[in-house]
C-alpha cells in the first residue's frame, strides 16, 4: 500500500468516526431533548387537570359565571396540550375522550346550580349533584392517571436514552483508542520507522560508511522505492569512488614511473655530459662557451631533479609522511613561509592516506603561491573522534566560492579526499585569505 493510500485510508477513517460520533452524540442529544419536552408536556397536563379539579371545588351558585369561563380557558388548554403530544398515541386518544366527557358532565353540573340559583330546584336535586361531583371526580382521576402514566413512561424514555447515550459513548471512546492505536502504529510502521531507518543511513553514510545499505522491505510505497533508490545510488556512488580512487592510485604510480625514468634516464644523462664537458673544459683551459654549456647543464639537472622530487618524494615511502612535509615546507622556504603543528606521530596516519595528504599540502601551496600571492601558510594535522583532520590556512587574497574557479588545484583536491571518503571544506572571502579543512575517516580496524 503507497504513503499516499494510507493518507487517504487514515483520513477516511478519521472522518468516518467523527461523522459517527457527532452524529451519534447529536442524535442522543435530540431524543433525549425530546423525551425531555414529552415530559415537561406530560406534567403539564397533570398540573392542568388538578386545575380543573380545583375549579369543580369552588363551583358555587353566586361563581358559575368565573367558573365556566375558567373552565372553558382550561379545558381549551388541555385539549391543545393532549394533541400537540407526539407519544403515547393511545393514551392521548383516551384522555380526549375523557376531556369530551368531561366537558359534558360539567356542563351538567353548572346546569344544576343554575337551577338551584334560580330556585328550579328539584327534590333530588343533592343527590344529582352528588352524582355530577362523583363522576367528575372519577373522570378527573381517571385522567390524571393516564397524564402521570405518560409522564412516567417520557421519563423512562428519558432514562433509556440517557443509558444508550452512555452506552454509545463508551463505544465511541473505545473506538477512538482503538482508532488512535491503529493510526500511531501505521504511521510508525509505514512512515516514521523507514524514515528513521533512512536517516540513520545518510548519517552512517555521511560519516564515511559508504558500505551501509538501508535494509529492504517488501513493502510497496514510495519510501521503499526511495530506499531502493538510496541504496542504488550508494552502489554507484561507490563504484565510482572506487574508479575514482583507482585512477588516482594510477595517476600517482603514473607519475612515480615517470619520476624513476627521469632520475634513472635523463638526471643520469645530464649528469654524464656535465661531467665530460668538465673534463673537455680541464683539457681545453678556460673556455667560455664550455663554462656556459656547463652552468646550464647544472640548472637543467637542478630543474630536473625538482621536477622528480615533485613527481614522487622518494622519502616518501622512506621516511614517512611527516618527514616528507617538514622536507617540503624546506624547499618552499623561498616562496612561501610555512608552519606546521602535528599533534599525532607518524604511525596514527594510515599508509593508504600518506600520498593523499601530501598532494593536498603540495596543491593548496601551490595555490597559495600562485593564485593566493600568499606570504605564509600554516598546516596543522589532528586526529580524535575517529577523523583525521588536515588544516591548511594562508593569508592570501581568497576568492568567491560562488564565482568560477580557474585551474585544477581545488579540483584535485577535492577528488583525493571524496576519493579517500573524505569531507572537504573551504572558508574562504575575497581579502580575507583561505581555510582548507579536509577531515578522513579512520577505520581502526583498517591496517595503518
């Protein structure tokens, strides 16, 4: 599954369980309001037929007039309040029947006492009241009953709504963690682990490890397609450092070869014919021409030699780098004034890196010399924390890192230390002189 499947699959669901839950909490929300507004209406009904049983007790002679007109307000009311009810659709029904029969017996009832104000009394009148009252008194019961009946079963309802809202509730929660347990573990499995894994690789890799590969995955997204990406390019960054180095190491044999023909071939040739123009000058007397062929054959062979030693230090591989450096800054006494500050001894530099550090030397005081129309220059070479550190910093008049650089100087030195798994570094400002910081890693388990 790609990153971007996952996003959408996590964002779905996302959406899907907010959707459920507001949904659900607004749905409980509702009902429960609802059941809520049945209820109060429930109790409504109550508190108003207690009302028109209040009225039927103060029914007198003299307030028939107060009474009905109450009562007709009341029972209005209560009629409305039973259908506006949205529940109990029974009971409703039955308390409008008994309103009806309500309304009828009371009318009786406010009959009678007419009668009785008017003196049209009857001989049974007391016993018809009596009658009225009773059955008033028996609807009013009856209604009352069925109101706190329905009133009592809104909140039930109420309860049950509640009781599944906390229900839901629970679910929900338990759904979010689970939810939030699901996201972590496939964000971390699927995004955050394998970016781990590869920054942990560009660090490794950035601190020298060029044989490190980020372990593959038979996932099918696109940060192991990146990892494949990385380690392929890893491959061929090592091949071609490994080129690199070759051709380095074939350059410096290269030149090596040419050193010993010119030491062996023509330094021993100019050094055959300067002795026998010596021999024909002793034989010949003062002659000027021979004395000038004779000077010129010593500068040749003087150039000759410089050239050679340039090529390949013999002492080199002789008497080590160190030695080879102090020889160097000798003979650049006349160019350049040259400090140096090693803290290491000979055997803490790897064999492998002693024709490296020597060509970078030889290079940033070429550079110095030539481009730089630096006075002094000082080298310092460290080793802690695994590196081994080259520090080279003239006083010459710099350059623009960003502007572009004529010659091969800083070329070839940064070739030697990428191709040793080097890291270079260059400070530098018009004016203000230049800083070479190059620092190798040293595998302690590789030979010195």
């Amino acid at each position: 599954m790609t990153i971007k499947t996952q996003l959408v699959v996590l964002l779905a669901s996302v959406a899907v369980v907010i959707t459920a839950t507001l949904g659900g909490v607004l749905y409980a929300d509702h009902t429960i309001g609802r059941a809520l507004t049945n209820n109060a209406k429930a109790y409504e009904i109550v508190t108003r037929v207690y009302a028109l049983n209040r009225l039927v007790t103060e029914l007198t002679p003299s307030g028939i007039n107060r009474i009905e007109q109450q009562w007709a307000i009341l029972s209005d009311a209560l009629r409305t309040r039973l259908r506006q009810q949205e529940s109990h659709a029974p009971e409703i029904t039955f308390m409008l029947a008994d309103l009806d029969q309500f309304d009828s017996v009371f009318a009786a009832l406010l009959e009678l006492h007419r009668n009785e104000r008017n003196n049209k009394l009857a001989d049974n009148f007391s016993m018809a009241r009596r009658y009225r009252r009773n059955h008033i008194s028996i609807l009013l019961h009856d209604l009352a009953t069925r109101a706190d009946a329905v009133a009592t079963r809104n909140l039930e309802e109420v309860r049950n709504v509640q009781q599944t809202r906390d229900i839901f509730l629970v679910s929900i929660s338990t759904i979010w963690c689970s939810a939030a347990i699901f996201w972590v573990i496939t964000l971390w499995s699927g995004i955050m682990s394998p970016l781990r894994k590869m920054l942990n690789a560009i660090q490794i890799v950035g601190h020298g490890g060029m044989d490190h590969r980020i372990p593959p995955s038979k996932k099918n997204n696109e940060i192991n397609a990146l990892s494949k990406s990385f380690n392929a390019m890893l491959d061929r960054l090592q091949d071609l450092t490994v080129s690199r180095n070759k051709v380095l190491i074939a350059t410096d044999e290269e030149r090596n070869r040419i050193g010993r023909d010119l030491h062996d071939g023509i330094c021993q040739m100019m050094t055959g014919i300067r002795l026998q123009m010596e021999t024909l000058a002793y034989h010949n007397g003062n002659n000027e021409t021979i004395a000038e062929i004779i000077e010129n054959l010593r500068q040749a062979q003087n150039e000759t030699q410089r050239i050679v030693r340039n090529l390949h230090p013999a002492m080199l591989d002789e008497m080590g780098l160190i030695a080879t450096i102090k020889w160097f800054m000798g003979h650049q006494k006349d160019h350049i004034t040259l400090s140096l500050n090693i803290d290491i001894e000979e055997h803490d530099i790897p064999k492998h890196l002693h024709t490296p550090i020597f060509r970078i030397i030889q290079e940033a005081s070429s550079n110095a010399i030539r481009h730089g129309r630096a006075e002094s220059m000082h080298i310092q070479i460290t080793r802690e924390n695994g590196e081994l550190d080259i520090f080279i910093e003239d006083d010459g008049r710099g350059f623009s890192l960003s502007a572009p650089v004529f010659g091969n100087g800083l070329v070839n030195i940064r070739e030697r230390v990428e191709a040793n798994l080097g890291e270079l570094t260059i400070d530098t400002k018009p004016g203000r002189g230049c800083s070479i910081i190059a620092a190798f890693p040293v595998d302690k388990n590789r030979p010195l």
